[in-house]
C-alpha cells in the first residue's frame, strides 16, 4: 500500500451510529483495495449483520474460544494457573476471522466480565493483546468498533491504535459523552482525534458540536441524515452500492484520514 497500516477506533455513547460508522467506512476504504479487517469490540455483537453478514451465520467469538486462549495464555485447567501476559497473537486474524463484504474480514472479539476493571483473566488478557498488537495482524486497515467509552481496554487501544474516530449525535448527552471521549484518547496518547457528528438534519448548517467543540478535535466531520440507513438495516451493503448520500460524506472522511495517516 505503500503507507504504514491504518488503526482507528471508533467510540461514542450509545446509540450514536458507530456500528453503522464502522461498517460504511470499511466498505469505503475496502473499495479502494484496501485490505480492511473489522474488529467488533462490543458485546452486543450487531456488526457482522451490519456488513450483510446473514444472522444464520453462526460466530464465535474470540473470548469463546477455549482452546486457543488456553495455547496463547494459559491460566485455565492444565495450565497450573500460571498465565502468559505478553502471548504472540498475530495468527488470530487468520484463524478466527470470517470473510465480510469484498475485502473485508470480520474479527468479533466478544464480552469479558469485568473488562476494565484491572482483572487479569485469560479472556480479558488475550483481547487486551489482540489490541494493543494490531500491528502486527496481516491486512492494511484494522477497524474497531467499540461499547461506549475507552476504558474497557484504555491501555491496550492506546498502544494499538493511531486514530479515534469519537461519534455523537445532535443530543446533549451524546456531546458530553463526545467531550469525555476526546480527553481519554488524549490521554491514551492517540495521535489523531477526529469527531464525526452523525445524523444532522437537512437545512442544520452549523450543529451546536461544532461550535462548543472547536479545539477539542483536529477535525470535525459532519454526516447527514439519510433514509438508506434505515430503510436498509441492518446491512449497509446496499448503501454502498447504490451510493447513497451519506456515501459521499464517508469518501470524504476515509479521504481526509488517509492524507493525514
């Protein structure tokens, strides 16, 4: 690609659309053959049938599969309870990954009791160093879509990823979850943090994020509300396709991160 490896992760309050994010700015970037591989950090799971992949597909998830976290960590039955706390995790994407959309490949990381809590379980260990190693996972754009906050794997997205995509919408909460979100990447030591202010109606020129916002970001970007989304859902697949507005608004966005990469 003739570029280093992109790494962004993607976070918001709830409800704001990040999903919906992750997957439409997979599709952009795998479009431009880019080898994009889509991490679902959220346990609730929703982006595998957001890239069109059918319900009926059955996943594990990384945190679900037992054997591999007992070869790479140990710290389970047979293992004397010792655990390795650094394992190298480069082959996880090839073996667990499925395929997604073109160019595309879904790595679901799943749910981990406790998560952010200082536990140092075998679960929570192994996804912890999927992240902070992204680096090291074979294709070109690593795409993490996450549960609301940071903090769940703080140190591990700090080590691991170059570029916080924080998204909100046009609501009071949202913004101040937006506001927390760009201090704890800051102080994740993330090199790039970017808004993207999601859902803004039709004739709404200047959002109130952009004005309250100004200096928090190095860049604020703006996406319309469109009925593909949700006249389409769960899969953005034939948003993409039909190149729907808001397509044009994530060409821009993936441009923007590419320059500046």
């Amino acid at each position: 690609m003739g570029r280093r490896k992109i790494r962004i992760v993607i976070a918001g309050k709830g409800g704001v659309g990040k999903t919906t994010l992750t997957a439409l700015l997979a599709c952009v970037l795998s479009r431009q053959n880019i080898r994009v591989l889509a991490v679902d950090g959220d346990p609730q799971a929703n982006l595998a049938a957001t890239l069109g992949i059918p319900l009926s597909q059955p996943i594990t998830p990384i945190s679900e599969q037992k054997a591999y976290i007992q070869e790479k960590i140990g710290g389970v039955p047979g293992r004397g309870g010792f655990m390795v706390l650094n394992p190298d995790v480069a082959d996880v994407a090839d073996r667990f990954s499925i395929p997604a959309a073109e160019g595309i490949r879904l790595l679901v990381m799943g749910g981990v009791q406790n998560a952010g809590t200082g536990c140092l379980c075998p679960e929570y260990t192994l996804i912890s160093t999927v992240l902070a190693n992204t680096a090291s996972l074979p294709e070109d754009a690593i795409l993490l879509d996450t549960p609301a906050g940071l903090e769940h794997f703080g140190r591990a997205v700090a080590q691991g990823f170059d570029c916080a995509l924080i998204v909100t919408d046009e609501s009071y909460n949202a913004r101040a979850v937006a506001r927390d979100l760009s201090r704890l990447a800051r102080q994740c030591g993330i090199r790039q943090v970017l808004l993207v202010v999601n859902r803004v109606s039709q004739g709404s020129e200047n959002p109130v994020a952009i004005g309250e916002m100004a200096g928090l970001f190095q860049k604020i970007w703006v996406l319309p509300h469109d009925p593909c989304i949700v006249r389409n859902e769960p899969s953005v697949i034939p948003v993409v396709r039909d190149h729907c507005p808001i397509v044009r608004n994530i060409e821009g966005l993936s441009g923007y991160i590419l320059a500046h990469d």
